[in-house]
C-alpha cells in the first residue's frame, strides 16, 4: 500500500533542503540562531500564505495544533511568537531572494515554447503595484504626510508568466530609477507604461540591444521623418518613425515609432512608442495588450496571499514576507505547469488551503482534484451495518 506525507510536507519536499541550506550559509542567516533555524521560519511564513494566518498567533497556533505532522515539515515543533517575531525582524530577507532564484529555475525548465506571438523574442513586462501601510507603525516608509507605502517594482517573464525578479523599495522612490538598474539581454521586447517614459532610459535600453514598446504621453511632442504604409482594412491609423522630445527636455536622437491603433472595445484611438522598426503595427499592439497579465500578477497576489497586512512592522520583517509570498506564487505557477488539470490561480489556492494537511498524493490531486483518493487496503466501501 503506498502511504504519502501531507499535501504540504510534499511542496516543501520542490526546496531540496542542500539547496536551502547553501542559501542559508551564503547570507549567514543563522549566525545568532537559538534553536530556531531558518528553514523553520521558511515552514512557519509558507503557512502564513497557504493557510491565510493573520497573525503570528494564528501561524503559530495552526502549526502547533497540527503538531503530530510537523515532523513530516521538517520541524520539531511550531514555532513561539516571539521566536517567529525575533526571526522575521532580524534574519536577512535575502535569504528568501535566493530561496525565489532557485525556485525560478526550476520552474523555468517546466515552461514550454511560447506560442501566443510568433517572434523569438524574449517578452518582458515591468510594473510596480503600491502596498499601503500605516504610517505610524511604518515610520521609515512614510508616503506623504499622513500615509505609508511600499512598492513592489517586478519583472514579469511572458514564458509562462513567470516573476523574474523584483525589488521592494519605499513609495516615495520613482518608477523608473528603479527600472534603470534592471538588466535585460540583447534581442529581448520590454513592455511597460507611460510612467516609465524617461529618454535617458531609453538611450540606455538602446545601447544594450534592448527593444521597447509603450504607450505615448499626450505632452511629448515629436517630428515625422516617415510615414510608413498602413494595411487595408485595418484599425491602424498611423504609422510613422519620428523623433520624440519634450518641452522641458532635448529631443532624443534615437528614431522612434508612433503607431495610432483604434480600439473598438473602447471606442478611442490608442498610440504607441517603440523602437522596433520590424514588426507590424498590429503586433506591437498585441504586446502592449499583453503587458495586462503583470497586472492580473498584481492582483491575483494581493487577493490570494498575505500582502496586504503584515505580521511584523520592521523593513526586514515585511520584505521577508513580500519575498515569501513571491515564493507562493511562483511555487503555485510552478503547480499550475505541472498539473494536467486546467487550474485557474484562484482556485487552484483556495482548494490547497484547505487541504494543506490531508493526506493524499500531490500530483494525482493536481491532475484529478474532484476523483476520491484509492481505498486503502482492507477498507471496504460498504457501510458497516450495525447489529441489534
């Protein structure tokens, strides 16, 4: 008869723990460790995600109230408060960057060719999404006068939509100065708003082989150099390569795109920038129309795991929860490749939750959630009658 640990003991099992380990040493997390190692920290703010904990409390209490299967965890017992508390406000967060890094690459070897676009070319989004907090409890990322934010700025990989990486930095700092340390390979497409236009950017992507496509500002101002010719019977409204400049900046050298596109859905003509001289205006539209899944990234983050309300106050504390959400939801995408079943991101969390501990194996419940689990061995499906 095949006997299988819990549902969760099973995701532990994809962080081999030599690899974790590794990490752990790389950033010396455990140098004033008591009893408590990391990898029980790593196990208590998993749970924190997938069982929706909303306290360090509820963590504790919900992982001490499953106490005969944690050793199945990894861990001997659960966690104090205060030990969980101590722990998160003072272990590097870094760890859990490169628990993220080794994850990726796991899941990036599950990802098949991408066949929404015919290019070659690597699909890049960039975005960030605010995290409001309170101000008087998170003093060092006041946000204005009487509010505090941080911003999750993020990379999203379109093989599989994948997060590839992220930076946590406080609200206050621009968009793009943190888009101008991200480094791409030559050849890649990278999507992004309008509040990432910034010419020296561009300049900078240029040098690097990098190509763009955006949404163009209503106050920049720019010069026809060609006027390409549009397709028959299409939405394209103009096709032009032109310089862009501002008025409070000098024009940029680099020849550039505008394409006009009319929406039908929403009835409004859209206009796009891009130094891709090659692809056809509809397909820059398509990208750009792409760039939404970093969106849907954001929310299906923010309603499905703990990111919104944290269990520490501290920066250390919160970006080693932010870091291991980003676990959880790469970890779920990682789910998603894997199974056979067509699982939405929703459905696919809220159904683990509630069968974190059962018994059963992972991956014949990913691929058939709604089949009974096999009858044991000596267990008849009859109802046992009863005698008088």
């Amino acid at each position: 008869m095949n006997r299988v640990c819990s549902i969760f003991s099973q995701l532990l099992q994809l962080f081999p723990r030599i690899e974790f380990e590794e990490a752990v040493r790389k950033h010396k997390a455990e140098r004033h460790a008591r009893g408590f190692l990391c990898w029980g920290q790593f196990v208590a703010m998993l749970f924190c995600h997938l069982g929706k904990a909303q306290s360090l409390r509820e963590i504790c209490g919900g992982l001490a109230a499953s106490e005969g299967k944690l050793r199945h965890l990894g861990i001997p017992t659960a966690p104090k408060r205060s030990t969980l508390s101590y722990a998160n406000e003072h272990r590097p967060w870094e760890l859990y960057r490169s628990v993220f890094e080794q994850l990726l690459k796991r899941c990036q070897g599950e990802v098949g060719p991408r066949r929404k676009f015919r290019f070659k070319n690597k699909l890049m989004s960039v975005d960030g999404s605010v995290v409001e907090l309170c101000a008087s409890l998170y003093d060092w990322a006041k946000f204005g006068r009487t509010k505090g934010a941080v911003k999750l700025h993020l990379v999203l990989d379109h093989d599989g939509y994948l997060p590839s990486f992220a930076v946590i930095e406080p609200a206050r700092k621009a968009e793009v100065k943190v888009a101008r340390e991200f480094r791409f390979e030559a050849g890649t497409i990278v999507v992004f708003d309008r509040g990432y236009i910034d010419f020296n950017w561009f300049r900078s992507l240029a040098q690097q082989g990098v190509f763009f496509v955006t949404r163009m500002r209503s106050d920049l101002v720019f010069q026809v150099k060609e006027r390409r010719q549009r397709p028959k019977n299409s939405n394209v409204r103009a096709d032009q390569v032109v310089l862009v400049g501002s008025p409070k900046h000098d024009q940029l050298e680099i020849p550039l795109r505008r394409i006009k596109i009319w929406d039908e859905e929403k009835q409004e003509t859209i206009t796009f920038l891009t130094n891709h001289m090659e692809f056809g205006a509809t397909t820059i539209a398509a990208i750009y129309k792409d760039r939404w899944q970093i969106e849907l990234f954001f929310k299906a983050l923010k309603q499905s795991l703990r990111v919104k309300t944290f269990v520490g106050t501290s920066a250390n504390a919160l970006k080693t929860q932010i870091w291991t959400a980003l676990i959880v939801m790469l970890l779920l995408k990682y789910l998603q490749l894997r199974a056979r079943y067509g699982w939405s991101l929703s459905n696919l969390v809220a159904l683990l939750r509630q069968q974190l501990f059962v018994y059963r194996d992972l991956w014949a419940w990913l691929d058939s959630p709604f089949q009974p689990p096999p009858a044991l061995e000596g267990i008849h499906d009859a109802q046992l009658e009863l005698s008088f």
